[in-house]
C-alpha cells in the first residue's frame, strides 16, 4: 500500500493506494487558514502536520489496513508559499500560503534589478508577491525579529517531508514555483538570489519528486501508527500532481482545469512555454524532464466557496451544491457580471491590487443571478487565459475537469459554453491530487510508471457547448474584460483609510507576525545552519 497527502488550502485530502495507484480510501482533515485585509493569507504549519498524523491514523482504522502493508508515503502541496525554519526546524512564524500579497515592492525591487522580461525568461514566471522569494523578502524587511531566526526556508510539502524524515529538501516542481528557480539550468538562481539579497543556504537540496527523500523516523512512525521501514518519496506541487491524477503525463494527453480553491489549465510539454505577454508561466513537472505550462486564477473555486458561505443560512455549512444547481440551465445574468478577484490575481491580469466586483447589479436581480454571474466570471477569466495559451500557439480541443468544483454540472456546462470546446468530468476530481500523488510515489519505489496514470482516472461525462450561447458569451467576455480595464485605475489607488470601533480613522491592519511554532517531529541538520540568512 502507498499513502498519499495532498496539502491543499482548506484541508489535506489523503489516500490510500494499491501499489499499482488504485484508489483504496480517501479522507479529507480540514484545517483553518488567515484572510484578512492587507492581502494577508497565513497558515500554521502545525496544522498540517495534524492533519497528516489524523489522516493516516483514520486511513488504516478504516480500512484495517496492517501498518507493515503500508510500503511508502508520498506527499503532494499547495506551492509558492514560506515556511521560514529555525536551527531546529522550527517555524519561527505562521506560514505565508501562495494566496498572500503583501510583497509587491519586494517584487518592484526585484524587477528593478533584473528587469521584468528577463526574469520571466529564466524563471519561466513573471515577478509577483504571489511567489515564495518574494515573500522571504518581505519578512527580511518587516519582521526583524523573526528573520533572525529564521535558518531555512521550504514550502509546505517540504515541511511535511522534513517532519517524516528529518531530511530538509524540496523538488523541482516546487522549486519552480519559487521565482528563485532557474529552469534553464534546474538549480537555484544565484542571479536572483543576489538581486533578492538572500544567502544560498537559506534555500534547500533539490531533489527528483520521485526521489526517496528517506524513511520514516522513529517519532514519525510512533505518530503515524507506522513502522520506520515506510519509505518517503519526495512529492511535488499541487499543480503538476494534478495533471498526473488527470492522466496527463505527455503532451499527447491534452489539457485539464483543476477547479480547487484556485484554478488553473495547464497541459504537460517537452519545454517550457514562454509566453509572448507573460500571462502564463511553466513549471517544471514531477515527470522528470518535462514541464507543465499553467494560467491560474487566484480564486476560483474559492469565488464559489465565498458567495455559497455568503448566502447561505449557516455561512458554516454553506449550500453550494444547492446554489450551483439554481444557477445553471438556461438562466440569463442579464449583463450583470462578477469579476473574481477576491485574492488578487494572477493569470492573466497579473494584478495583486485587484478585488472582486459584481458590476451591472440591478433591482431584479436575485440570489441565483449573483451565484450565475460567478461562475461565468470564473469561466470568462480562465478564457482570457486559453486565449494566451493559443496565441502561443498551444492547441487546445477540450478540457478535462478535476478538483472540488467539477462535481457541478451547471458550472462544467457553463465553461464549456464560454470556451466554446466540450468539457469532460474524470471519475476521480477531488482526490486527483493525491492520485498524482500516489502515481509518483509507485514510481519513486520502482513499482510503476508514469503511463500507469492514464488507466487510473477516465472521462465519465463530456459537457459539450452550445453554440448559440458561446456566440453570447464570446461578445460577453468582451464586456468582462472591459469592466476589469474600467475599474483597474481604482483597484490601484489603494485601499481607503478605514474606520475603528470607536468612529477613529485607521490604516487598513497590517500582518501580525505572531510567533506560530511547530512541533513536528523534525531538527535542521547542526551543520546545515550556519549563515542561512
């Protein structure tokens, strides 16, 4: 058997596996994170590291499973985010999770030294405050205190690995999603790391995703209601994992969505995409020497997430699969539109001052046209994208959908209609993460390969578009763009003074950095401390 972590925003999705990758049980912990205004999004790394010991201890008691059975643990993360570790492997903050944009002048000086266009031809990503370097930055230069501390860097993940093995490392997959990694080469960025003010040591080994980072420790064992001989594979980002649990190992494979708390449409290539207007990046895959260019919104799923918890009864228990179903059919918006930028974004406006909006609003509109004008907005903003990626000349000719919100039929109807191509649900969405995962993992212990994926997840329903309604839409989105340039120079202009309890004026709040300390059962090597910073 092979267990599989996927750490995702709200929870860890894991599964258990055949060592052949055939799904087994899967379980979801869910985990709380940090919003607030500023562009805040935090996370404490503790939290994760219980949901992994909960859902592996639930995994084997409900499915009986032997713990000598289990063979190897594979894990699977949410990307671009900082876990900032002391000597002994200590966080000595919360983590800043990829949604975070605070570091905007972190990335200005970036951009000032390297220039934005030459940036985006090393890294194979634009600059932005949405990635890890920049983030690191921004502690440096806010959070003294701490950054004296601070030792070692790693994403989530990695943190998780470290806790497992005691081994400090990451791969490349998450490597790329840094804005320190130089896809030409496979290696740290001395370039940017000099321009970032940042000493090498600080970041970690980079290893193959099916590298055996190591075995369980002792403690780790203890906690997981393992045995020491489970053996680690090393993992990758949430991104690419996906596309092996869509089936997409090869160029061949075509295009999948992964509509989680973000969303994004990627595809595996031979190189990376460098895009003309730098509105899509690439990131190195976890199938060694391939790539998988991307576009993602910051929020799509978690447009869906916001609106269902806002009109719902008990915002705890939000009705989305309710809402979704009123919103679809033959339902008309009637120029009312929703752009979803509740985080900021990035693919393709690439503009961490922008926030969500519903604009055309009008008397007669009612809850179901507000849930509608979401998921068209989310559709609209992800064909900009597919837009980019044909201008680059990428032949897409249907997508297949995976993640939390391809269990909706309206809404995989909806994009299909919006991007004019059929729209296809695979049998495993919310666990295609951890399939990924769990395809890697067999690969890292010899029991498999990477083609092994296409069997494990297949197409179970194709939403084919309208074509009269596509005609609507693509004159649509035309007005969706548009509101988005209106409205631009006003998202830019900052945030207003806000108004205490006490009728006082204040500045927007800005972050806490309070001190938030993992215990996972993990220490920095002695001799892999010294000058980190």
């Amino acid at each position: 058997m092979i267990i599989a972590h996927d750490l995702g925003t709200t929870g860890n999705k894991a599964s258990l596996h055949h060592d052949d990758g055939r799904l087994v049980a899967a379980t979801t912990v869910s985990y709380p994170a940090h919003f607030a205004a500023g562009g805040i999004a935090e996370q404490n790394p503790q939290d994760w590291w219980d949901a992994v010991v909960s859902a592996t201890r639930e995994l084997l008691a409900r499915t009986e499973t032997a713990a000598t059975d289990v063979q190897g643990l594979v894990v699977s993360g949410q990307m671009m985010g900082a876990v900032l570790l002391d000597g002994e492997g200590t966080p000595v903050r919360p983590a800043i999770i990829w949604a975070d944009t605070r570091a905007s002048k972190q990335q200005r000086e970036l951009e000032q030294t390297l220039g934005a266009e030459h940036a985006y031809t090393v890294l194979g990503h634009r600059l932005n405050p949405t990635y890890s370097v920049e983030k690191v930055m921004w502690v440096r230069d806010n959070e003294p205190e701490v950054w004296a501390r601070v030792r070692r860097f790693c994403v989530a993940k990695d943190y998780i690995v470290l806790g497992l093995t005691g081994h400090l490392a990451t791969d490349r997959s998450d490597a790329s999603g840094t804005n320190a990694y130089d896809q030409r080469t496979g290696d740290w960025s001395d370039e940017v790391l000099q321009a970032a003010r940042l000493d090498r040591a600080l970041f970690p080994e980079i290893l193959e995703s099916t590298a055996i980072a190591g075995s369980l420790t002792a403690d780790a064992a203890a906690a997981l209601g393992l045995h020491t001989g489970v053996r680690v594979v090393m993992g990758g980002g949430d991104g690419p994992m996906a596309a092996v649990g869509s089936g997409i190992v090869a160029p061949e494979d075509g295009a999948y969505v992964c509509l989680g708390t973000s969303s994004w449409i990627s595809f595996a290539s031979h190189a990376p995409l460098h895009d003309p207007g730098m509105g899509t990046f690439t990131f190195d895959n976890v199938v060694p020497g391939s790539f998988v260019p991307t576009a993602t919104m910051q929020a799509g799923g978690g447009s869906i997430q916001w609106i269902s918890e806002a009109l719902s009864p008990n915002p705890a228990k939000p009705e989305t699969a309710r809402l979704t179903s009123e919103a679809g059919g033959d339902l008309d918006t009637e120029d009312l539109y929703f752009l979803p930028y509740l985080l900021g974004e990035r693919s393709p406006i690439w503009d961490p001052n922008a926030r969500g909006a519903f604009v055309g609003i009008g008397r007669h509109h009612g809850r179901e046209h507000l849930v509608r004008a979401v998921l068209e907005g989310i559709g609209f903003n992800l064909l900009t994208s597919i837009h980019a990626f044909r201008e680059s000349g990428t032949v897409l000719e249907s997508i297949d959908a995976v993640g939390g919100g391809a269990q909706s039929d309206a809404l995989l109807q909806i994009l299909a209609d919006v991007w004019g191509m059929p729209v296809r649900r695979r049998t495993i969405v919310e666990e295609a993460n951890s399939l990924g995962a769990a395809v890697t993992g067999a690969v890292g212990l010899g029991l498999a390969d990477f083609s092994a994926a296409r069997a494990l997840s297949e197409v179970t329903a194709e939403f084919t578009p309208d074509a009269s309604r596509h005609s609507i839409y693509a004159t649509r989105h035309d007005r969706f763009t548009s509101a988005y340039a209106a409205l631009a120079p006003w998202f830019a202009s900052g945030p207003a003074v806000q108004m205490s309890a006490d009728g006082n004026e204040r500045m927007p709040k800005s972050a806490e950095s309070a001190d938030s300390r993992g215990s996972a059962p993990a220490s920095v090597p002695a001799d892999e401390t010294e000058g980190a910073h």
